[in-house]
C-alpha cells in the first residue's frame, strides 16, 4: 500500500495481514482524496476505524495539520504508530479504542474536526452511527467533511447539519462524502 501524494506521496506504509482489515483500493482512494484535494491543508483529521492509518496519513502527506487514529485493534494501532514513525509523522494520536470512546475523548479535550473518514466493517453498519454521534456531539467544524466508505447496499442518510455532496460507486463500495451545511 502506497501514499498517493504530498510529502510523502510514493512512499509505501505496511498494512494487517489477514481478513479482518479491508484496505482501500487505491483507485477508490486516489477518487475520493482528488475530489477533496484543495481542502485538506490546515484541517484536524479524524480516521475512526484506521485499520493501517492509510486514508489519515494520506491526508498528514497532503498537508493536514494533525491526525487522530481510532481502531479497536492493538495490531493496527501498532502498525499505524510504526507507519507514521517511518514516514517522519509525528503530529498524530493513535487511539486504540472503539469509535464511542474516541468520540468522547474527543468532545472532553474540546477538540474540532475537519475531515473524518469513516470506514468500518461493512456489515457492522456503523458509518450511519458514527457520522450521528459526530454530529450530536459537536465534534465538527462549520466546514466539515465526511468521507464515508460503505457497502453498495446501504444508503446514508445525513444528519440534520448535513448534506450529501457526493455518492460515488466502485463495483461493491460506495463512497459516500457529507458536509456541514
């Protein structure tokens, strides 16, 4: 797995092993991140879900100024914690907790978010849940953006607050991006 751009655009990150992590397809990626590519510089990113941390770095390579990563996992969050030591990152969290208690972490320290990526296990149908309590919580600044990865199958219908700006279909993912209103 590859980052596609900015600083350390071409430079290869180390992903899980197995099937329990699903990657982004880099076609999928490289979609979705030209589509935002002139409003990433300067936001605080949120990557619930992180897997290898490949969308959240990403966004570290394209000029973010901080990253926050969530994942349940002690292997991903190890992994995303050595991927960002490689790559010379070091304006990133990496949580190792469920969604709920990195929202809450979150909401306590006052902290904004710019860009969230929301990219669960397809079947556990939390992308609606997340992007909710994103909303609810007042995690979000006035010109958030939501990049949701989904299954073809689900629909995401936006909090109030929020609009869909874009749904886009790859064979049997959706990419679905919201944005406050």
């Amino acid at each position: 797995m590859r980052i596609i751009a900015g600083i350390a655009g071409g430079r290869h990150i180390d992903a899980p092993d197995g099937l329990e992590t699903r990657p982004t397809l880099e076609r999928v990626k490289e979609s979705f991140f030209g589509s935002i590519q002139f409003e990433i510089s300067g936001r605080t990113v949120l990557d619930l879900f992180a897997g290898s941390g490949n969308l959240g770095i990403e966004a570290l390579s394209r000029g973010a100024d901080f990253a926050y990563f969530c994942d349940t996992q002690r292997i991903c969050c190890g992994l995303i914690q050595s991927n960002l030591k490689k790559l010379g990152m070091d304006n990133a969290y990496v949580g190792n907790c469920g969604y709920e208690a990195m929202l809450n972490m979150l909401k306590s320290r006052n902290v904004k978010v710019g860009l969230v990526f929301l990219d669960p296990p397809y079947a556990s149908g939390l992308v609606q849940d997340a992007s909710d309590k994103l909303c609810e919580l007042g995690l979000l600044t006035d010109d958030a953006i939501i990049i949701a990865e989904h299954s073809v199958q689900q629909t995401i219908e936006p909090h109030q607050g929020l609009s869909v700006r874009s749904c886009k279909k790859h064979r049997d993912t959706a990419v679905t991006i919201l944005k406050r209103c």
